[in-house]
C-alpha cells in the first residue's frame, strides 16, 4: 500500500512541476495581452504658450492649454494576436476658450510586442502611412534599450532612448527620451504681409517640428504613467530661420491621469506576477516536495518484506519465543 501511495504521489508531484513550467511559457504568454475593449482618458496640460491663431491672425502669449486624448478600443477588429484602438485628441487654450487643434488616429498593433502593424484601416487624420515602431504601449518587461517608437507628427518611426529610472507616484518606471533636432514635415503658404514681406501677396514656407518627449513607463505592463512633451512648430524661410512661430509649448500628464495610470499599471503588474511568478513558483515548489515525498515512499521495502525477512529459517514461520 505503501509503495501504490508513493507512485501516486511521485505521479502527482511530476504533474504539478509540468503544470508549473506549461502555466509560465505557455498560459502566460497567452494570458498576458493587451486588451481589445481599451476605455481611457488622459489628459495633458502647458502653460505659458505662445502660438499662431489663424482666425486672429496673431500670435498669443501666456497661454495655458489642455490636450485630452480619448482612447476606445475597435474590439470587433481586434483578434487574439491584434489590438485596434481608436484615438482622439482635442487641444484647446483655456485662455481664450478657444480650440487649437484636434486629431484622429486609429493604429493596430501586436497585443504582446506593442509593435504597431498595418491592418485595419490604421491612420492619422486619415493619412495611411506604413506604420512601424511602437504606438501606444511598450513591451511587457520592457528593456533598458533604445525602441523605435511612431511619432505622429514626423509621420514614421524615431528612436527613443533609455535614460534611466525615476519613480513617479511610488512606481519604479523606466525613463525613456526622444528627441528630435529641427525637422522639416511640410510646407505652407500664406501671404507675405504675415511674416513681414510685405512686396510679395504670397509666400510659401517650410513646416518645421522640433521637440522632446520624456516618457516614464511601467516596466511590467509597458504602459506609459506620465509623459512630459516639448514641442516647437514653426515656418521657416530657406535658410532654415523662423519666421513665424506657430506653437511652443511643453505639455505634461495632470496629476489626476498620473494617479489613474499608476492605479492601473499596478493592478496589471499584480495580475502579471500571479500568472508569471506566484502561481508557478507555488505549484512547483508544491510539485517537488510531493515528488520527493513519493520516491522516498516508492523506494521503501513493503512491510511484508521485513515479516519474510524475520521469519526466515524457522520452520512454519514460526518464531520461537
């Protein structure tokens, strides 16, 4: 009985150890994603901008503004291996009530890497480009490495580059920094008298971007808990001098998208360390105890063996007394 026992449990702690390892790479990896219904709201806020308002016709100063960016996820063009979200975001200067800007985009991309892929209709502001990079999310576990992250305004992929840690609302994060050095993205045309050539009915100008984004991600679940963006667009002549500044302005996460984000990013990294740490390091540790226990149980001689052992020699088994 001894014996039948130990197999069962040599059995039983074998299972367990598999079942360990197959929950880590394998139910983990398919656990673990992000998700198709995504519903958040975040919000940016800058102060002390100054930019070019077309309706005016003027440069404002000392503006304070708002950018609020919604997020809602495209689950039925979602799949197990691809996310689709939605995104809009409304710039608006609170100073003058006034709307700034406003800008759609839709991007897809692999629910385990954050790699934005192209399907599903991706766009920005309805311009189809060849998407690449990260969008909106880093890796689970994400490295201590340069990524190439989609920037919006530049159109295609620029590095990124680890900097460093910092801990934002008592979260460890990651530091990651973009920058990039004056870029020209387009042209514009209008008339001479706006920027001072007042000869000329006409002009047209080169577009240019420049600026720096600092983003502080959580390393576990890859997202994103607080972003600090610099950004500088204006229209310069052929020598590359600005002319004309169309916006200057740093923009950072509120404090209330701060503490949401956090509260989110924790949740998820509890929820990743049961499925990758608490629950396989629990059913192995309980699987090779058992299984200790059953090889030793196996291995013991049944007890009838010690009673043929110490009848042994005596006719009828009969021990005398």
């Amino acid at each position: 009985m001894r014996r039948v026992t130990g197999l069962v449990a040599t059995a039983l702690g074998t299972f367990l150890i598999v079942s360990a390892l197959f929950t880590r790479f394998y139910i983990a990896d398919q656990a673990i994603k992000f998700p198709l219904d995504e519903h958040t709201i975040t919000t940016m806020s800058a102060s002390g901008v100054s930019y070019f308002n077309g309706g005016l016709l003027q440069e404002l100063t000392g503006v304070t503004m708002t950018d609020t960016s919604t997020t809602e996820g495209d689950v039925a063009s979602g799949s197990s291996s691809t996310a689709v979200w939605n995104n809009f975001s409304y710039v608006y200067d609170r100073t003058n009530d006034l709307t700034y800007d406003y800008s759609l985009q839709r991007l897809a991309f692999d629910r385990r890497s954050g790699e934005l892929v192209d399907c599903c209709g991706a766009n920005v502001n309805a311009k189809k480009v060849r998407f690449s990079g990260l969008g909106y999310f880093w890796p689970f576990g994400a490295q201590k490495t340069t990524y190439q992250i989609f920037d919006t305004t530049l159109m295609k992929p620029h590095p990124i580059a680890y900097t460093g840690t910092a801990t934002v609302d008592g979260l460890a994060t990651y530091k990651y920094v973009e920058t990039v050095a004056p870029t020209q993205i387009g042209t514009q045309q209008l008339p001479g008298s706006l920027v001072g050539l007042l000869d000329e009915a006409t002009v047209t100008l080169g577009e240019f971007y420049a600026g720096t984004t600092t983003e502080y991600v959580d390393p576990i679940s890859g997202a994103p808990v607080s972003v600090t963006q610099a950004k500088h667009l204006y229209l310069a002549g052929s020598s590359g001098k600005q002319v004309l500044n169309l916006l200057k302005a740093t923009f950072v996460t509120t404090p209330a998208s701060v503490v949401s984000a956090v509260h989110t990013a924790k949740t998820d990294d509890a929820k990743i360390s049961v499925v990758t740490l608490i629950l396989p390091a629990t059913m192995g540790l309980a699987g090779i105890i058992v299984l200790v226990i059953g090889v030793l149980m196996a291995r013991m001689r049944p007890e009838s063996e010690y009673e043929d052992f110490a009848t042994a020699g005596y006719p009828g088994g009969q021990v005398p007394v």
